[in-house]
C-alpha cells in the first residue's frame, strides 16, 4: 500500500501548488493529469487518499469515483469549479469523502486532507476504548467526545451517560437504568437530576451537530439515542 496523496488534477500549477503545500506537510504525493489513468493506478499503488478534480481529460470525475467505490473504500475529496456542483454531486451519493469548491486555498485542503485521514484511520483504529455512532465519536479511556469532529467538553457524568447510549443505540434507557449506569457508587440521586444531566448533554450535543436532536426523550419512559 502507498502512502502516497494521489492529486488527479489537469492544471498542471494547480497541481503542483497542492503538492507544494502537502509535501510541506510530510505527506508523499503524486499526480495524475489524466482521468483515464486514475483508476488503474490507484489499483496498483492504493493511495492513501485521493484529491479527484471533477473536469478532467479522458474520464470525468464523477465516473471515476464510481469505478474506484467498485473496489476500494480509500478516501476521496472531490475538487469542482461551481458550487452549485457540490448539491449535485452528493445526490449522487457517489461516495466521495468530501467536496472541496475551487477556487480554494491550498492550505483549506490540506486541512481537509487531514481531517478526512483522521476520520477514516479513527474509525479502522481497533483501540477498544473507541465508540462511534452516527456524527459522535468517543474514546473512554481520554474522557474524549468528538461531534462533527468537533470536541465537546463534558463533564464525567455527562460522559457516562452518553458512553451508555452510544453502546446500546436505539435502546430506550429508563432513568432508573441510566442512574444505575452512571452512578457506580450507588449513590441515590433523584430522576430530576438524571433530568438535568441529560438535558445539559443535549443541549451540548446539538450545539455540535449537524445532524439534528441526538438524544430523543421518550415520555414517561426515558431517553434513547438515535
Ligand atoms: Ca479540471
């Protein structure tokens, strides 16, 4: 496996500034100005992620996207000249990692590159103590809370909380369970003060999130994770 950034981009001082700025930041690269050309070689040379321009000579893209998801999950931001592309281009649901609108700073995309790597290497990183589900990220073992891959400070109860419903998605926690789960010690607390630790966890979880109410209450029952 490569570990090289694979810039498929047919601007050849467009290509070469994206290389300038990532080589700066120890990554290896190599580009390809021709869209016939991508998907063989990233079949031989598995990239480590690759910066796909949409306009290309010899094979657009899009159709190029499509080829490589046939058998290989690497990841892909695609590079396009209109914004209005973007909209379009994720109702295809081609799979791309993320979208980049030119013009675009160069340093904006080795932002990207990075944060697209850190979210696919978390994810295959077989540390136990890691926990996703959906937009929410969680390693126990740093009382770490990533939403949107933003950190979320929270307070230990707060965690605990959501580490148990992050296990048990979709499963409906009674206060009772969830005292039971956080309180280790036993000790007696009210089900208004499992209330209050809840809603100040979801009012800290949507502040985060793109994807909307997080934590749904379920009336008279408890609380369940979406
Ligand atoms: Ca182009």
């Amino acid at each position: 496996m490569s570990q090289a950034i694979l810039i498929v981009e047919d601007e050849p001082k467009l290509a070469e500034l994206l290389q300038d700025y990532l080589k700066r930041d120890q990554y290896e690269t190599r580009i390809l100005d021709r869209g016939d050309q991508v998907v063989d070689w990233v079949r031989d040379h598995q990239p480590r992620l690759v910066l796909l321009d949409l306009m290309l000579p010899g094979k657009d893209g899009l159709e190029i996207c499509r080829e490589i998801r046939a058998f290989s999950q690497v990841p892909i931001i695609m590079m396009t000249a209109r914004m209005e592309e973007i909209d379009r281009l994720l109702g295809l649901q081609l799979g791309a990692d993320d979208y980049i609108c030119k013009p675009y700073s160069p340093r904006e995309v080795v932002a990207r590159v990075a944060r697209v790597l850190r979210r696919v290497e978390m994810v295959r990183s077989d540390d136990s103590s890691d926990l996703r589900s959906r937009n929410i990220f969680l390693d126990e073992s740093r009382f770490l809370c990533e939403v949107d891959e933003d950190r979320v400070e929270l307070t230990r109860v707060e965690f605990r909380l959501l580490l148990a419903m992050v296990r048990r998605p979709g499963q409906v926690f009674s206060r009772d369970q969830l005292m039971h789960l956080v309180y280790t010690d036993q000790r007696v607390v009210s089900a208004r003060t499992i209330d209050s630790h809840v809603k100040n966890l979801r009012r800290k979880l949507n502040d985060a999130s793109s994807q909307g109410d997080l934590i749904h209450s379920i009336y008279g029952v408890g609380y369940k994770l979406e």
